[in-house]
C-alpha cells in the first residue's frame, strides 16, 4: 500500500464577495465566531486592512497590506472572530472584486 500525503487545509466556514470601489473603502460582514484565518484573493490590485474598524484613509495609510492582483493561492491572514477586512482599489479608474474564505 502507497501513502498519500494530503496538503494541509483549513475548512471554509463562510465566503464572501466583496465588490470594490476606488473612491472609498468597502468593509466586510464581520467574521463569524468559528473564523481564525482568512484567504484573501483579487483579480485586481487592493490594499487592505484588517481590524475592527477602518476608514478609507486608514486603508491607504502606510503599514497596510498591499494584496498583488492575481495571485494563484490567495494570501492567508490570521484573524479572531468578529474583525472585518476592509478593501480599496489601487487605481482610481478600476473597480472588481475581492473573494474572501473564512477558514476554521
């Protein structure tokens, strides 16, 4: 009999779409109470925020997250139940989407 090693995974507990303006930032639903990292993908370049609380500015302000447009994976981030993610989109001209995987 052969072993099969399986990837390391995390159960998807809730997914959701968050659709992006350039002007100003678009918050999530906050996490449910099963939620202690989260997947984070986008065909178009954003920066992010993960917090409680998030103002377009903040989102913008240095020491943000910088999330690259079509990343394969996705980035993986630490999160407690509850926080959001806020998104903006880094050209003024350009709108889409950001997908986001609550992992347990």
């Amino acid at each position: 009999m052969s072993y099969w090693g399986k990837a390391t995974s995390s159960k998807i507990v809730n997914a959701q779409v968050i659709q992006l303006s350039s002007a100003v930032a678009v918050n999530s639903s906050p996490f449910t109470a099963q939620t202690y990292q989260i997947r984070v993908i986008s065909p178009i370049a954003t920066w992010i925020s993960i917090g409680t609380s998030t103002t377009s500015a903040a989102v913008q302000a240095a020491g943000n997250v910088f999330l690259a447009a079509n990343t394969a994976s996705g980035d993986y981030f630490t999160v407690t139940p509850g926080q959001t993610i806020s998104c903006i989109a880094l050209s003024s001209a350009t709108t889409g989407t950001v997908s986001v995987a609550e992992m347990s």
